[in-house]
C-alpha cells in the first residue's frame, strides 16, 4: 500500500469538517423551570373573579328590572286612579247636577238679569277731579302721611 491512498477502515475514523456558524441560528439553553403550580392559581383566581362579576352584575340586573316593574305597575294604577278623578271631577262640574244640588238647599232659580249703570267722573270721561282743600270733615292725619308733605 502507498501513502497517498486511505484505507476503507481509516475513511470511516475521518470526521467532517464542521459548517460555518449562520447568523440567523443561535445557541439554545435549556430551559427554566415552569412555575405552573403560580400559573394555575392565578387563572383560577381571574376566572373566579370574573365569574363572580358576571354573576353579580346578573343579580344587580335582575333587582333593577324587579323595581322597574313595580314603578310601572305604580305608574299605571296612579293613571287610572287620576283618570277617575278627571271623571268625577267632570261629572260634579256638570250644571244639572249644581241646579238639583242648589234647589235640594232651598235656593231659587235667579230672576232676569238687570244692569247696573254706574256714573263716573274720570279725567279721561272730562270730568274735573275734586282738589283737597283742608276741610274739617277730612281725617287730620291724612296730610302728615301723605307722599306730598
């Protein structure tokens, strides 16, 4: 044998060459330990807070709507107890039943109507107004009160 072949025992001991590092790959460390113990009781936490919201918002829900029922059925019972008043309100307004009342009292049903003529005596109608002179009959106070003192 010469130097410069290989022996087929020999090609198998020969390792390959080792590739160039790629920019984009790097070493990876194994990895931490998990704390899934911490994770599950903080899930567990949130979705039992987030139940327990649900639910009571619910129940506020439910209480409103309870309350809003019952304001309605106030409402509707106050409308038909303030309708039969407008109705007996109407009904003791009426004329006929005011004249059978007032005769069952004893009145009497008025005469025919007269007209009163009053005479006055305005400046505007031309009349002259009376001026004040002093006179005994007139109240003596009257002067020192008035607003021309």
């Amino acid at each position: 044998m010469t130097a410069t072949t290989v022996s087929p025992l020999r090609r198998d001991r020969v390792r390959p060459a080792a590739p160039k590092p790629r920019p984009d790959l790097r070493v990876v460390r194994e990895p931490r330990p998990r704390h899934t113990l911490a994770y599950a009781l903080v899930l567990i936490v949130l979705v039992g807070a987030a139940v327990f919201g649900a639910v009571s918002l619910n129940a506020l829900a439910a209480a409103a709507s309870v309350e809003a029922r019952t304001l309605d059925a106030q409402v509707r019972a106050a409308e038909r107890d303030y309708s039969m008043l407008v109705a007996e309100v109407a009904s003791l307004e009426d004329p006929g039943r005011i004249r059978t009342a007032a005769l069952d009292l004893g009145m009497v049903p008025a005469g025919p109507a007269r007209v009163v003529v009053l005479e006055r005596s305005l400046p505007a109608d031309g009349a002259v107004a009376e001026v004040f002179d002093g006179g005994l009959d007139a109240d003596p106070l009257k002067p020192l009160l008035s607003a021309e003192r």
